[in-house]
C-alpha cells in the first residue's frame, strides 16, 4: 500500500510539550463509526461498560539517553547513544549520535550528566561497540550483567524523550514520561496511552465495573524511526520483547465469557495480544519477540476497543489505528482534531477507537 496515504499535516504548535495536569484532564476525541464525539480522559467510564477489559502495558521506561567520551587510540570524542533493545544480558542494540565517530573495538565511558536531573551521585558505564549497523545503529558489550547494568543505567542516564518534542528531559519528565503502572524495566519509550490515568480514574472506572489487567511489551526506539519505504510491503518493522502472562490469558476468556470488550491501552498492548491471538478471537499466553506489522487489510482477533494517543504521519502506528478504524475515518478524524486544537503525540491528547465493520 502507499505510504503517502498515510501523510496529513500537522502544524508545530500542534505537538505537546508537556502532559495535561492532572493527567486525565487531557481531551479524548472517541472515534465512532459515525460519529466524532469530543470529550475529556476522565470522561472514559461513561465510554465503556460494565465487564469490559482494560489491557496496560505495565514496562517501566529505563533512561536509556547516555552520554559519554570515547576512549580509543585515534583520539577521544564526545558521544551520545540512546539504547534500543537487550539483545542479551550484556548487549543492547542502540543509536549513536554522531556515528560516524564510532566503530567497532572503541570503548565509550559513559558518565552522568551535570547537574543530573534526578540529582544522583556522578557514576560511570563502560560499553565496548562490538558491531555497526545501518541508520546510526550499533551494538555496545557492558562488562556487568543485566541487574547491575540495568541499575548502572538508572544512576546515569537520562529519559529517552521523543525526537520530535526537540528538547532535552529535566527533572519533571522522570515522572511524567512513566505511566502510574510502569513495573518491569526494559522500555526506551513509554507506553504513552497509559500516561493518561490517574488514581482517581482508575476508581472510577472500577466502580463502573470495568476491570483491568497486564501485558508488558518493552517498547523500543524503533517506535520513533520513520517509514522509508515508498510501499508498506518493503518496510522492515522493528522487534521488540514482550509477554502475555497466565493471568492477562484469563482475564481475556473472562471477559469474552461475560460479554465485555477488551480494550487495548495502547497501539503497544493491541500488537501483543494481537500477536498472541488465535483465529477463534482467544488469547494464549506469549514470550518473546514481536514484529507485528498492521496495515489496512489485517484482521483484528484480541481487541474490540483501542485507545490511542495521536501518532506521527506515515508512522507505523498511524497505519495501525488506519487499520483498525478505517483510514478514510482517521483522517477524518486528524483533521478534526487538529481543526479543534488537540494536542498531539506522546505528551498530547489520546483518541478512543471503535473498530470498523467487520467483513
């Protein structure tokens, strides 16, 4: 399919800087099949119905923004990588900034940044690029296994913001860049539909009879990459770890039991349990690697409801909720959103999704 069907345009001002405050205080615009309906996030329990299932995303977002001095004999450079993916305990896949002034057998010691914005004490990291790739990717070997490292990464990186919002993170974005769930590290961005709730939401939708439960998928930078390709079908998705726990198995085949909707909180939630769906609409448990790619024509299985955050043009995720909702509708929709102010991408408004006929 083209990738320029799924262009709009966006003007700058239209790109949130920061979260509403309080974070259900931000718009929702609930896409139906025939209507548009402009509402608030905390408006979400008059949306949904007793016995439907709420499914988060429950990664915590690591600040994966390092930044360091290569060491090498060909002279030393400031760098700055923003890792990607665990490939095992001690390798991360990551983009450097600049590159070009890397290759592999240099060392890089990683320091924090001064003044850091959660104020910790100066500590270091040491990596060793052990492979280059394409695009400003490359491969860095850490001398400390997953929890040390992970811990190492907590004391001296910064949080991985978006490219698109053009600013560094300070120290308000270490809470408002991680959702009220986030548990299991592993994530460089954040599942951003689920920064929308709050305590009090999650109250009140528990007194609508709305449940909940979890899926954890440890979203990558390659969420952030555009779309290079001229046609859908010679794009290479990114991958990205994730699991569907016993426990997230039963509370689906519950709320199909009962008739309620599972309603995914996120694109990243919906391509887990999609990925973990049977042809009869149930959801088996999963670990592993996801590269799901959803473009117009997929048949949804696991998710009646979607709720979404507005995403880049030509983006993955645009072609996801294209998919789901119907492009013609989604355009639509954007326009309609931007015509009336939303306010867009990670720290901007979120759109609830009805699903358009099946054939």
């Amino acid at each position: 399919m083209d990738v320029s069907a799924f262009d709009f345009d966006l003007p700058r001002e239209r790109i949130a800087q920061r979260p509403a405050r309080p974070r259900d205080a931000a718009r929702l615009l609930e896409v139906r099949p025939s209507a548009l309906v402009d509402r608030r996030v905390a408006d979400l329990p008059e949306c949904l119905r007793a016995g439907d299932l709420l499914v988060f995303n429950d990664t915590r977002v690591l600040p994966a923004r390092l930044r360091g001095k290569r060491a090498a004999e060909r002279g030393t450079a400031m760098v700055e990588v923003t890792l990607s993916r665990a490939e095992s305990d001690e390798r991360w896949s990551a983009l450097a900034r600049p590159a070009k002034r890397l290759q592999a057998g240099d060392v890089i010691n990683f320091v924090a940044p001064e003044p850091h914005p959660r104020g910790v004490r100066e500590r270091t990291l040491r990596a060793t690029v052990v492979e280059r790739r394409g695009a400003g990717e490359l491969v860095l070997a850490f001398a400390c296994g997953t929890t040390a490292l992970l811990e190492a990464i907590e004391g001296i990186g910064t949080m991985p913001l978006p490219p698109y919002l053009g600013r560094d993170a300070d120290a308000a974005d270490q809470d408002d860049y991680q959702t009220m769930f986030a548990r299991v590290r592993g994530a460089v961005a954040a599942p951003t539909a689920a920064l929308h709730f709050t305590p009090r939401l999650m109250q009140a939708l528990a007194a609508q009879g709305v449940v909940h439960t979890f899926v954890t998928l440890h979203v990558g930078a390659g969420t952030f990459l555009p779309v290079t390709a001229a046609d859908t079908a010679d794009h290479r998705m990114h991958h990205e770890w994730g699991e569907v726990p016993a426990g997230c198995v039963a509370a689906v085949r519950a709320a199909r039991a009962r008739g309620g909707r599972v309603v995914a909180v996120g694109t990243t939630a919906l391509r887990l349990l999609e990925t973990a769906a049977n042809d009869d609409r149930t959801v088996r448990g999963f670990q592993g690697d996801t590269g799901l790619f959803i473009t117009p024509g997929y048949r949804f299985r696991a998710v009646d409801l979607l709720l979404t955050n507005f995403h880049l043009p030509r983006s993955t995720l645009f072609m996801l909720v294209s998919a789901f909702a119907g492009l013609d509708r989604m355009q639509s929709a954007y326009r309609h959103a931007v015509n009336h102010e939303y306010r867009f991408y990670s720290y901007g408004d979120a759109c609830l999704l009805h699903p358009q006929a099946r054939t």
